[in-house]
C-alpha cells in the first residue's frame, strides 16, 4: 500500500503538513510527499493507492482519522473521496497531462520513481541521435517557447548551435506574472523534468553550462531543485562525461531578488551578472550576445519540460497534437472568480469556454463571467461572447490578450473592468524598472488618469487622451514589460468601453466596485433594530428605533460594514 | 567577475542585519572593489532589499490579480486596523514591517500573505487577528 499526500506549497498552506505527520506516525505503511496534481480546490489531497486507488480531497487535521480508521478497515472512505482516478473528474475530462503527467504522482526528489514513469528516456533517445537531429527533431516538434514569446524552440537552439567556444542555456523560472505558478508547480513537484530538458539542451548546442533562474519567493522549489541536481550529479546526468557520451554539462541555480522585469531575457542576464536587473537593448538577441557576451539560449521552465516530453514520444506523435500553428499543450493557471481553481494541461486550440465553464466549472456563489485577462498584466480582458477563441498565440493577439506565460484570472460580474486596468496599470507602474522613458513615465500618467477616473473626476477626452498615450507606450517602450504595459487598458477600452463612460459621464460605477462612485443607502425594508449603528465606525448612521435609520453620506466613509451586516438586507449599495 | 556574488552577498547581509545599511554597502565596496553608486543602485532595484531597519516580524501581503480581486486591500485595511500602518512602514515598537510583494503564487487561495517568509492564505480579519495576535505574545 502507497499513500501519498499531495505537498507543494499549495498544499502545504492549505494545511497538509500536519495531515502528512499524522498518517505518517499513524499508519504503518508508506506515506510519502509528493507535489501538486492540479486541483488547487480540493487541497490538501491524500490519494490511498491498494489494490484500487482512492483520491480524497479536502483532507484536514481535524478529518484525517477518518482516512486512517477507513484504512485500517480495509474500506474506503466515503465522505472524504472524490474519485478513484482523476480521469472521472470533470476537471481533467478535457486535460491532456504531458508535461504534468508525473506532478502530484511521484515524489519529485526520488530518481528512481521518475525513471520508472519513463523519465530520462528522452535522453537515452537523444544521445543515440547527433546533436543536430536532435534539434531537428525539436524544430519538427512544433515546440514553441511557453515563457509568452512563442518563438520557435528549434530555430534558438539553432542559432547558438553553430558557435565555437563557451554556451550558456538558462532556464526562466523567474515566474512574476501574478496569476500564474506553473513553473512552481513543475519545479517542486517533478524537477527532474526540466533538468532532463536542460540537459537534452546542451547535447544538442553544445553548451557545458546552465543556469536555472528562479524567483527567491518559491523557497520550496529552490530547495527541490537543489537536491534534485545534486542527485542528478550523483548519478552522472550532469556533471562530466554524462551517460558516457563525452558531453559535460554543470548546472546551477541563481535566486533572483523579487523583481517582475527580471523575467524578461535581458533583464534575466543583467540580473546573474549582478548587475541591477535592466532589460538590455536587442539586437543583440542573447543568442549572439548573452551571459558574460557568450551567445545563450534561454528558455522558460515549461520549454524545457517539453523537450523532455517531446524526446521521450517522438516529434511526430507530439506534433499531432495542437494546432497548425503551434503543437502540443500548454499548462494553465486557472484563478480568480472561478470554482475550480487549479493547473490544468490542455491541448493547445481548446476553447476558451471549455477550459472555463468545462474543466473550471464557472464562476462560484451564484455570480456572472464578465471577463477573461489572459496573460497577466501585459495581458488583455476577453469578454464573454469572444469565448469561442481557441487557446493559442495568434488567436489570442487579435483579442488584443496575449497566451504570456499562461496564467487565466476569470473575473465575475462584481468587478469593475476601469479598476481592473488600473490594478494592472498601478502593477507595472510599479515594476517598470525606469530605464526608457516611454514605460516609466508613460504607465505613471496612465495610472494618475485611470486613478481619476475611478475617483468620479474624469473629463470628456479622457478616453481619447489615454488610447494616444498607451499607443505611444506601446509602440516605443524598451522591452515587452512597457510594449504590452497598455494591453489591459487598450482591451478593456475595446469591450468594455461603456464602463468608462459610465465612470466618466455619469459619474458612476456600474459594477458597484469603484468606492468613490457608490453611497450606501437605507430602504423602506429597514426594521430600526439599530444594528448598522452599533457597527458604524464613524456614527454616520442615525435614527430611533424601530423606525428607518438614516446614513449620513457626508459622514460616511463607504467601509460597508452596515450593508454586511444587515439582517434585513436593508441596506442598499448605489 | 566579483559582480556576479553582488546578489548574494547582499542577501547575507540582509539576512544577517535585518538591512542593508549604508555602513555595509560601503564596506562591501571596500571588499569587493564594486563601486558605492553601483551597490546602491542593486539594493533599491530589487524588493526584497531594505535599506532601512525593519521590524522584527517582516509581513508581506501579496497584490497579485487573484489577491487583489479576492479582496487583498481588505487584508490591507484590517492590519491598519491593528498594527496602524500602511505598506512600507514599521511600526513605533519595531515589532512589524508592512509591505506589499508580487505574487507568491498562491493565487488559488487568495489573498495572500507571507509572514517571515511563510505562507498564510485565505486571509480574513478574524485570522489576521488571530496571527497578529500570536505574533505578539
């Protein structure tokens, strides 16, 4: 009997340390950690592997003596199970798990586990080919970079291929786009995938050194990657004359220091030479000119899991998946205003309302879908009647979003899209790293606008004056952070353009959201208990009772406590 | 190529004083041979580097898309309410730092925050409360 208890660090915040500790010392049989299988919703997840498998979700300190007392008994545990194979769940019907395919399944610091699931047959497979069939084989693949770019994977590796003298690859893990963690979810729950990608990387170019960047806020990733590296070194996957083959390959991780502009490739490359973390004018393309001047191929966490996958099935059987443009799957972050939040692999040209409504389940508490921002704050919002899109580069773009890194933050009926752009605008604001003009200056007074907007204090031409700055924006920033800084506003200006004007015009919020723009009103429901008084913190609220209080708006500071804690839902939001 | 251990070595420095003094970055000048203006310029670039004393419990609550639309300005709002300050600043008894942090990846269980580096999640006023509480006995 295997029991596994799923502890990434969504799993560990959700409480599973505790669940794992207590069966561990509990049950006399194999209980081992493993990452995150996806279902973010039913965290933390103990999966009880006999002769049947059961997967129960929703597990606590306070519940888990139920799943001892069930095994123990030799049942299964009715009230905590969920399914006995995750393929009966609505939300993996419609998943394809390639890169995943090991997360949450096998613990990710055991080798043997993740060879006995089929891991470094890629390599095997590699190493019986020259280096360029196998970038060969990578550019029939179809593979496309998954950090946002999509740049054909081949055609990099390509470029650095024919160079003489030192290489570097460096693997993106410097994930800062705010809703999204996949790259986390790979690197603690099956890291020996990448590093096996990696190491495929440098056969095929030629480089003997790697550099996997990852950001300094996943400490439980770092810490997995570095026993995992060490293990590989153990086992002569890295280091020198690897499998034999001749070929060396040293790989390191560098910790960033919390910077959002630091995912970008230059920025990246600034960053591990110490420097501050400044995009770099291209061309030079890190190709020619990256670390330390040497021609370097970088490519995000997900990339590298692909090569993996795509060595270990064949170039052909991958390239049958996707769409003509672009092969293969791509994992999602789905968070937000959604009932089943998670990370979700799916074939690359799903519809955008299956992943939502079919693998998320819709928005929870009875609430509308407004909008879809794909690709985070360089990202655009996609209203409803555009979800028939298929997940996939070009597609996306005519949306005016962007695929990015892949993180999807589905937003419900009671968000305002004016204070969504300006959350995003406040974010990159924030994160340009001041080098350009347009970036700095421009998404500042981006923001200043919006924030007027928002406040009731916005001017016929407003509209028009922030579309002429965020094109200018767009079009002479630096680096991608400052090109797609407008995208929110600019997609939110194209769906949602009748938000502004309600903001501007009207003065109002018309999702309720903007707290400059809403007053709380009592109605004729009011029973006079007195209740909203007593919570007031600035006594705006007056009366007698058991007849109609009032709110003084002048008092007022818009907390809302009155209207949460009214009995009689006497209290109206204008 | 002293430069590539810049990050590093201001990391230990943090670690070790809780700050990176202006004492340190010259004396880390001294060391490496690095320029002042230059070390300067790494240790406010990047968030994680203070380079004021902070208080003893470091909070960083995250304002991510998924926080923000899951109510991290409440979050926000209910630490004022209890330690009176507002991000970037420490309070009188040099027991808490406030700030704000990009996503640490906990956007399905926004909003988000990390106390001295761990995770708490699902944040309401009653846990805060309760957290802040544990804090400060």
């Amino acid at each position: 009997m295997r029991i596994t208890v799923g502890l990434a660090t969504c799993g560990i915040s959700a409480g599973g340390i505790p669940v794992f500790e207590t069966l561990k010392k509990e049950l006399d049989c194999k209980v081992e950690k493993v990452g995150c299988i996806g279902m973010c919703h039913n965290e933390p997840i103990v999966t009880v592997s006999d002769d049947k498998t059961y997967i129960y979700g929703n597990v606590t300190k306070d519940n888990v003596d139920k799943i001892i007392r069930a095994v123990k008994d030799k049942k299964p545990c009715a009230e905590l199970l969920i399914a006995n194979d995750i393929n009966e769940l609505e939300f993996y019907k419609k998943q394809k798990r390639l890169v995943t395919e090991n997360c949450g399944v096998i613990n990710p610091l055991d080798l043997d586990q993740y060879k006995d699931a089929g891991g470094y047959s890629g390599l095997q497979n590699a190493v019986k080919l020259q280096p360029e069939q196998v970038i060969q084989n990578i550019t029939d693949s179809g593979l496309r970079g998954r950090g946002g770019a999509g740049f054909p994977t081949g055609m990099k590796w390509k470029f650095i291929s024919g160079k003489k003298g030192k290489k570097y690859l460096i693997c993106n893990g410097d994930e800062g786009d705010p809703g999204a963690f996949m790259n986390r979810l790979v690197m603690e729950s099956d890291p020996f995938k990448m590093i096996e990608g990696m190491t495929i990387g440098a056969y095929a170019t030629g480089a003997d050194e790697g550099i996997i960047y990852t950001r300094a806020e996943y400490p439980l990733a770092i810490q997995t990657l570095e026993i995992a590296i060490q293990t590989a070194y153990k086992e002569n996957l890295l280091g020198k004359d690897i499998l034999g083959k001749g070929f060396n390959f040293d790989l390191r991780i560098q910790k960033g220091a919390g910077a959002f502009v630091c995912g970008e490739e230059t920025a990246l490359i600034n960053s591990i030479e110490g420097k501050r973390g400044s995009p770099r004018p291209r061309p030079p393309y890190p190709a020619e000119k990256g670390l330390y001047g040497k021609p370097t191929v970088v490519n995000n966490v997900g990339t590298w899991a692909h090569v993996a996958t795509i060595m270990k099935m064949g170039a052909k059987e991958y390239a049958k998946i996707g769409t003509a443009k672009t092969k293969g799957t791509k994992v999602i972050c789905l968070t937000g205003h959604i009932k089943r939040t998670g990370v979700i692999e799916v074939p690359i040209g799903t519809k955008l309302k299956e992943i939502i409504f079919d693998i998320g389940g819709g928005c929870p508490d009875g609430t509308k879908f407004k909008a879809l921002l794909s690709g985070g704050p360089a990202g655009g919002c996609i209203p409803e009647d555009k979800l028939d899109t298929p997940l996939d580069f070009e597609p996306l773009q005519e949306l005016g979003a962007i695929m990015g890194s892949g993180g999807l933050v589905v937003i419900n009926d009671k968000s305002c899209m004016v204070d969504v752009a300006k959350y995003f605008m406040n974010f990159t604001q924030e994160e340009s790293c001041g080098k350009c003009t347009p970036c700095r200056e421009g998404t500042k007074r981006l923001l200043e606008m919006l924030q007027s907007i928002t406040r009731g204090a916005g001017k016929p031409g407003d509209i028009e004056k922030i579309e002429k700055l965020s094109n200018f924006v767009r079009d002479n920033s630096l680096c991608g952070l400052g090109q797609n800084a407008p995208n929110p506003i600019l997609s939110t200006l194209r769906y949602f353009r009748q938000e502004y004007d309600a903001h501007i015009t009207d003065k109002a919020c018309p999702a309720k959201a903007c707290l400059d723009l809403v007053s709380y009103h009592i109605t004729e429901h009011c029973k006079g208990c007195g209740n909203c008084e007593k919570h007031c913190p600035t006594k705006a609220i007056t009366g007698k009772l058991k007849e109609r209080f009032f709110i003084d708006q002048e008092k007022c500071i818009k907390c809302g406590v009155c209207f949460e804690n009214c009995a009689f839902k006497a209290i109206e939001k204008r | 190529m002293v430069q590539d251990l810049l990050l590093p070595i201001l990391k230990h420095e943090q670690k070790k004083s809780g700050y990176i003094s202006e004492a340190a970055i010259k004396r880390i000048s001294i060391q490496t041979g690095i320029p002042v203006s230059r070390i300067f310029g790494v240790a406010t670039f990047y968030s994680m580097f203070h380079t004021k004393p902070q208080g003893k419990n470091m909070i960083e609550v995250c304002h991510g898309p998924s926080c923000h639309l899951n109510g991290s300005f409440n979050v926000l709002k209910s630490l004022y309410k209890s330690l009176k300050i507002k991000p970037g600043e420490t309070t009188k008894d040099k027991k808490f730092s406030l700030h704000t942090c990009s996503c640490i990846g906990c956007c399905d269980k926004g909003p988000a925050m990390l106390l001295n580096g761990k995770q708490y999640t699902l944040l309401d006023e009653t846990k805060l409360k309760a957290i802040i509480k544990k804090c400060r006995s």
